[in-house]
C-alpha cells in the first residue's frame, strides 16, 4: 500500500523548503515528492496522511552515541561499552554489544532521532568497530543500515586514565600514538604477507585493521583537545586513513588547519560540564567558528552523557549562538548521513531514499515545537495513528 503525506511545509534538506507538496511512501522507500500539490496522485486505496500547517523534514542523524550498549537506568550490568582488558581491541563489534530494549531507543524516536551511530567508548586507544542503524526494531541485526561504520580510536585523558592509572600503558600521550602506530605498522606487516599467502593463521584484529588500511572503513577518532586532534591527524596521514574527529572541543583553536587538512568534526556533547581538563575551552561557539572557517561539521549528543533528546537542541543552540539556520539543520541530518557513509538512504527527503521523515507542529529550530509523528522506513512508529496500530512508541516500542 501506497501512503501519502500531504500538507504543511517540507524541508528536504538537500534542496528548498516548500508549502503544500507531498511525498509517497512505498515500500519503506520515497517513490515521489513534489512541489506543486498531489493532484493526479491519489490513487486508489492510497492512505493519505494530511498534515497541514506542519513542519516536515528528514528523521534526525546522531553520528556519534553509545545507544544500546551503553544502557540507561541499569548500574553497571548495563556498561557494556569499554573493553578495558586491553588497550588494543580493534577486533570488537558494537553489533554484538547492542539491546534494542534500552530505553533511550524510545526516547530516540520521541524526539524525532530515527538513525544514530553507536560504538564503544573512549578508555581504550583502539576501542572497536562501531556501527549505523535505525533506531526502531527489537532485533539489532534487522535495524543495520551500516556496520561497521567506523574504528574507534581515543586519545587524550580517557585512556591514559584508564590503563595508566593501573600501571599499564598508555601512561601519557606519547604512549597512547606509540600504541597505534605500533599496531598500524603490524597491520601493514599482516596485509603484506596474506597478499602474499604466507599467513600461518588468521587474526580477527588485523583483519578489522585491513579493512582501514584500505579506506573501506574510516577512523573515529576521539579527541577533545587542539593538540589531539593534530595527533589524530598526523597518525592519519601516516597511515592513508580516512579521519573523523569526534568531540573537537578545541577544533576551533585550529578550525584553518582543520579545513586545509579536510577534516570533519562531529561536535559535541554540547550539554556537558567542565569536569576533566580537556573541557576546559569548551565553547557553545564551536559549531558555529568551524562552520564559518569552511570544516564540515555534525551536532552530536554522545549519548547517554547528553540524552538523545537533546541532538535538537543541540542544533537550536547552536544556532542562537550564531551558527545559520541551514547549516544548524544539516549537522543534524545530511552531514551525519555524510560521514556514516549512509547519505545515499537517508539525511534528506530525495526520491528513493529510506521513508524516515518527522512531522513537527512549528519550526524544528524553534525551541517551543514539538515532534508529533516519527516515520522509519515508511512505517509510522510514533503519533495517534501508531498508537491505534499498536506500533506506537507511547504504548510500547514493540
């Protein structure tokens, strides 16, 4: 069955907003959209959903979270996101970590937040593969849309706290680069000799490792402090691997070499105290300082230690502090999309992309608007109708 909505305003994103257009859902997917009304496109049993004087635009992208596996309202059974008994575990997979019954999926939905990326944390120098995956479901493997999505590196207090302070390496900075490139440089050994065919046995790490070295999948590395991030570039550069900066606290010290060196920043946990040193230069004006030296840039909620319900208000934020309006928009739809390497299915209403799209009573930058329908993959998971359909998330997620 064909649905239809109908009415309101349409933010596509990648292009103009408009008044009065539509957009056809079939399949999960956007079969068509137009800007000129629906007339000679309803068809028979088409269901139309009419939203008049709505705010319409892409489901909301959080590029980095520890949804699922860092999990909510559990102590620490529900810690399940560091890997602690090594510095080095590039071979882990946040897929195998992640419960769909966490409670922050439900939240997700509510504040209109269809996609995330989630992934293990920052106490280990190689953390892990994290993935990218709709945030409705009740089986994680049929809610992937990529996986992995990216390695997991940090650098900085994190792991030199973590391992350091039980006397292990990494102690200081020094240590925790050493360890990386230590283990890029036995990655590189590894690719050679199974181009080769002298590999006497396999090793899951390497293998995850190759993948990077090929840029098939990009480093996320995480680095609050301006001489971090130049670290993670350096180590980047070293080794031919594709770079996103996670947190960037400090990026706007260097938002110059960061645009010279095309380097994305996924900024934040804008909502976040002071309460380690590398946060000490935090500045609501750091979406806005990148944005405006010419570095592409995502809004994140780093999740549960901002609450996804914030990734909007992270924008509106952002925004009141200066950073424009379309660009306060992107970095939570088209952007994230961009550097999941997903912006082919989502990240903006195009035809032939994935049907996740949200419904809004005002403006999705104004502070007083509210989300009222939640649409992933053509289905629609929150609003009245959801709730009669018993999908809805009010009444139980699944």
């Amino acid at each position: 069955m064909e649905i239809m909505i109908q009415g309101g305003i349409i933010h596509p994103i990648s292009s103009e907003s408009f008044e009065d257009g539509y957009i056809i859902i079939k399949n999960g997917k956007i079969l068509d959209m137009g800007t000129h009304g629906p007339s000679g496109k309803v068809k028979e049993n088409m269901e139309i959903h009419h939203y008049e004087g709505k705010h319409i635009l892409p489901g909301l992208i959080d590029a980095h979270t520890h949804l699922g596996i860092l999990e909510e309202n559990t102590g620490e059974r529900g810690k399940d996101n560091n890997e602690t008994s090594s510095p080095l575990v590039p071979q882990l997979r946040a897929l195998d970590g992640v419960n769909p019954n966490d409670i922050g999926f439900s939240d997700a939905i509510r504040a209109g937040v269809t996609t995330v990326m989630t992934g293990p944390g920052s106490k280990n120098p190689v953390g892990g593969m994290s993935l990218a995956m709709k945030t409705w479901g009740k089986v994680i493997d049929e809610m992937v849309i990529k996986c992995p999505a990216g390695l997991k590196l940090a650098l900085g207090e994190n792991p030199m706290t973590a391992h350091g302070g039980a006397n292990k390496a990494p102690v200081t900075r020094m240590g925790t680069a050493a360890l990386i490139r230590e283990m890029f440089l036995r990655a590189q050994d590894y690719e050679r000799l199974k181009k080769k065919g002298r590999l006497e046995y396999r090793e899951l790490g390497m293998e995850a490792l190759s993948a990077v070295l090929d840029g098939e999948i990009p480093v996320r590395v995480h680095a609050h402090r301006a001489d971090d991030i130049v670290t993670a570039i350096r180590l980047a550069e070293e080794f031919g691997l594709r770079l996103i900066i996670e947190h960037g606290t400090e990026g706007y010290l260097i938002r110059d070499y960061l645009r010279k060196k095309n380097t994305a920043v996924a900024v934040g946990p804008m909502l976040t105290p002071r309460d380690k040193m590398e946060l000490e230069n935090r500045s609501y004006d750091t979406a806005r300082e990148l944005a405006e030296a010419g570095v592409k840039i995502a809004l994140i909620t780093d999740h549960p230690y901002n609450s996804i319900e914030h990734l909007r208000l992270s924008a509106i934020i952002a925004h009141r502090e200066g950073l424009d309006e379309k660009t306060a928009l992107e970095a939570i739809t088209i952007n994230p999309a961009g550097m999941l390497n997903i912006s082919h299915r989502t990240g903006s209403l195009e035809k032939g992309k994935d049907a996740d799209i949200i419904v809004m009573n005002g403006h999705p930058l104004d502070m007083d608007s509210r989300v009222e329908y939640v649409y992933i993959d053509g289905r629609l998971v929150y609003g009245s109708r959801a709730e009669a359909d018993g999908h809805g998330v009010k009444r139980k997620m699944y």
